[in-house]
C-alpha cells in the first residue's frame, strides 16, 4: 500500500471546470490549495530551491493503489492530463500531474543548463518524498517518458510500472527536427484565435482529425495571456537550449540502459502513434528487441504524441493499470 494522502474525491468525470480557491494546508514541505474543481494544486521546493508544481487528483473510491504521476512533453505542462487524469482517478487511483522546471506555473530556472533529465528527474523524487509517496506508476509523454526512463535508472525502487507515451531510448531525426523548428521560439500572438492556429500549424500533421474546437483547447493549455491582447507559450524559450541541432542526439547508450533497466525490471506499456515521427519502425523495432516483455499499443491516425484520451490508447492503458499494484 502507497503512503500519501488525497482530498476527498469530487466526481472527478463531472466537474471539468477550475474555480476559486477555497482553503489551503500543508504536507511534507509541500503547499496544497484546495479547489471546488477535480483536482487540488500542490507547490513544492526542488533541491536547489525553485518553487515547483502540480496537480494532484483525488481518487474516487475503492481499496487504496499505487497512484500515478503524469510527466508532460518538452513544450507542455501538467494541463495536457486535464482529461486523462479524471479518469484514472474515477478508477480508485490518486494521480498527479506535474509542471517541469520552466513550464507551466513552476518557476523558471536562472540557470538554463539545469533544464536536463537528470535534474527533471530529482525534482518528481522531490514531489514523491514531500508527498510521502514511495512507489508509483508513472505516465510519461515524449520529454516525460526519457524523465521516467531516467527514475529507473537512477530510483528504481520508486517506479512500480511506467507508460511510455510515444517514446523510447531511440529518436527518430525527423521528428527531432520537426521539435527542434518550433521549441523556444518565444511566439507573442494576439488573441486566442491566432493561438490555436499556431498549435494547429505545427501539429495537424499528427492530429489529421482534430475540431476547431480541439485546437482552442489546446491553445488555452499551451498559451497564457501575459497582457491585454497579448498571449505567450507557457514555457522558459530556454528549455529548448538542450535539442539545438549541435545537441540533438537520436540515441545514446545511457539511454539505450535507462530503457532496459526500466522495462525489464517493471511493467512497461509503449502507446505509439501510429503516425509518429517520432517513434517510427525502426525505433519500435529496437525497442521491443531490448525488452520483448513490454505491453504495445497503437492509436490510428495520431502522431507524436496521443492525447491518450484516443480510445484504443485507453483500452491499453485500463488493462495495463487493472494489473499493477
């Protein structure tokens, strides 16, 4: 049994909106603001002092489990689970959704070079001490899988099975580079039209079927209005420093272990897109010849990376989570 503690559960399926602030307490060095919406918001301190974020979904009934700690892409942040982290909550199990250093509502840090794995890594072993959890499923998307990766490799003991989200210890180039000739741009757009046509311009190849409105969501996930008709990624331009194409590396054998030791060690689903850039034959292939136990899932007609919303990606993963704990 996972230590921790959750609020009590507020029909995460049924209340989708995010209201005021109704109280606040404290836990383990860690900050909690109690919403009347689906999940309540935790800050904390990272090792070397930046104050950091998250999401923390309560689980609606049943035996305690494992919870789950939702790690977003480079450019995102926790919003990206607004609706996948209801519904693992709705299965009994306690979810957290994390801003990375420079994203979202977590600060900035001064120092760029800190935007890496292995400090991204020490700040959810934070989290996870400061919120008493010992042991945990993670769920990692593209940036937030190689996080993951990196917990096995160097806190095995914390992980209890992982979801790599189109993902894997080996890139693809083209879609590195199609990453690479985006991130930390900096765009400053008008209004909330002109953003969700920016994040449909950079992603309808991979998301061929999404609505007008999919892509406002969307914008109101990534964007923030920073001043009247003024609206901003929600992310540090300097966490791209580290995928500039003098640093841009498809793979490594530090990587190549990270994957092994995870996925021979625990439970491991892959969810690809069957579009992918990403993830693509070759590196699937590699992938299911180092650890020929992991789960696999394919959602159709997605790219990098599934919502995980897809219905084929949520039949993977309520069978991969109905066998863990």
């Amino acid at each position: 049994m996972h230590k921790g503690w959750a609020l009590p559960c507020l029909s995460n399926s049924a209340i989708l909106a995010h209201t005021a602030t109704q109280s606040t307490t404290h836990h383990h060095g860690a900050r909690v603001s109690n919403h009347m919406s689906n999940y309540t918001e935790t800050s904390f301190t990272s090792t070397d002092g930046l104050r950091l974020y998250a999401r923390d979904y309560a689980p609606c009934g049943g035996p305690a489990r494992l919870p789950v700690i939702c790690i977003h892409g480079l450019t995102r942040n926790s919003a990206d689970f607004d609706e996948l982290a209801p519904w693992i909550a709705d299965q009994g199990r306690r979810v957290l959704a994390i801003d990375v250093r420079g994203r979202g509502h977590s600060a900035y840090d001064p120092d760029p070079s800190h935007y890496n794995l292995m400090v991204y890594a020490d700040d959810v072993v934070k989290l996870a001490h400061d919120l008493g959890i010992g042991r945990a499923v993670f769920i990692g998307t593209s940036m937030g899988g190689l996080i993951t990766m990196t917990l096995a490799m160097r806190h095995l003991n914390l992980v209890a099975a992982a979801v790599l989200n189109d993902v894997g210890p080996a890139l693809s180039p083209r879609g590195l580079q199609r990453i690479a000739s985006y991130a930390g741009k900096g765009e400053v757009l008008a209004s909330w039209g002109d953003a969700a046509d920016y994040v449909r311009e950079i992603n309808q190849s991979a998301f061929p079927d999404n609505t007008a409105e999919d892509w406002a969501r969307w914008a109101r996930r990534a964007f923030s209005e920073t001043a009247p008709g003024q609206f901003g990624m929600r992310y540090d331009p300097r966490i791209a420093d580290s995928i500039r194409p003098d640093k841009l590396k498809p793979s490594s054998v530090l990587a190549r272990f990270a994957f092994r030791r995870l996925a021979r060690n625990r439970p491991t689903l892959l969810v690809r897109g069957a579009l992918s850039d990403l993830i693509e034959n070759e590196q699937l292939a590699l992938m299911r010849a180092a650890a020929p136990k992991m789960a696999y899932a394919e959602v159709p007609n997605v790219g990098h990376a599934p919502m995980l919303t897809e219905t084929a990606a949520q039949a993977a993963l309520r069978g991969f989570l109905g066998q863990v704990d």
